[in-house]
C-alpha cells in the first residue's frame, strides 16, 4: 500500500465524469488499498478515486464502523432529508459548507472482485456516500452547499 497524494481544488479531474471500472483485477486492489490508506493519513472519513487523480467510480468510506469499498456506486433509493450539516472535503481544505442530503439511502455497488451488493446508510454514512457519488460526477460540496465558510486547518477532514 502507499499514501497517495490528494488533488486539490481547482484541478480539473475534479469536475470529470469517472469512468465505469470494468476490470476487477490487482490494479483496482492496489488502488482501493492505497486510497483507503490515504483516506486514514488524512483523517478523512471518505475518498473518492478521482481525489487522487483517478477517473474511475471507486470510494472508500470509513465513518467509525470499519472500512467500506464500493465499486461504481449508485443510489437505488432514498427517504429523508438532513439539513445544513457541516460538510468538508480532503480536496478543498479550509472550506465547509452546509449541506442538504438525503438522511437514508440504499447504495448498490460492486466489491473488489466484482460482486454486486446492495447496502442501506442512514445519518452520516449516508451523507459520506452521496458526497463521494458526487465526486464520481464532478460535483463538489461547494456546487450544492447553502452556505460555505472558512475553518480552522486543524478542523478539516471528510
């Protein structure tokens, strides 16, 4: 596994479409492998693969409960909202914003080898996921915040 660096905000890869994986194989482990180390280097709970500079529908979330993969994500289904709840990201350090998301979603996704599932997320797993879809469609937190304000560097984080 290897630490690998995080792009920034204005890079252009961050407003991409991601690409569909299509090859299951040691590639996409390496790559699930270094992000999810990544992730934990930056204190994150959530990284999305193009925020190290790969176009493909991959994220990895971690949100307390242990390490999440998914593959080409996709959000089957959704009730409830959740307001203005503080949102940051690993690409846009120093910068928050108040989000509205969905408080519940069903997610289908892919493993590592391929294998589809279906998984339910409530609360902030649930925000985690559509933030990461997000980056998988070039949207970023500051396109859909009400409001977006500074914050302490030591307070960042996803």
């Amino acid at each position: 596994m290897a630490i690998r660096t995080i792009v920034k905000h204005p890079d252009p890869i961050l407003r991409e479409k991601a690409i569909q994986v299509r090859n299951f194989n040691a590639n996409l482990h390496k790559l699930l492998d270094d992000m999810a180390e990544t992730m934990y280097d930056a204190d994150g709970v959530g990284l999305a693969a193009p925020q190290v500079g790969i176009s493909k529908r991959v994220i990895v979330m971690d949100c307390g409960d242990g390490l999440i993969e998914v593959v080409n994500p996709e959000i089957i289904d959704h009730k409830g909202e959740q307001f203005d709840y503080p949102e940051g990201c690993l690409s846009i350090p120093g910068l928050r914003g108040d989000v509205r998301r969905h408080k519940w979603i069903k997610l289908r996704g892919q493993d590592r080898n391929g294998n589809v599932f279906e998984m339910e997320a409530d609360d902030l797993l649930s925000r985690c996921a559509q933030h990461e879809i997000d980056h998988l469609n070039g949207v970023l937190f500051i396109d859909v915040a009400d409001r977006v304000y500074t914050v302490n560097p030591d307070e960042e984080g996803e």
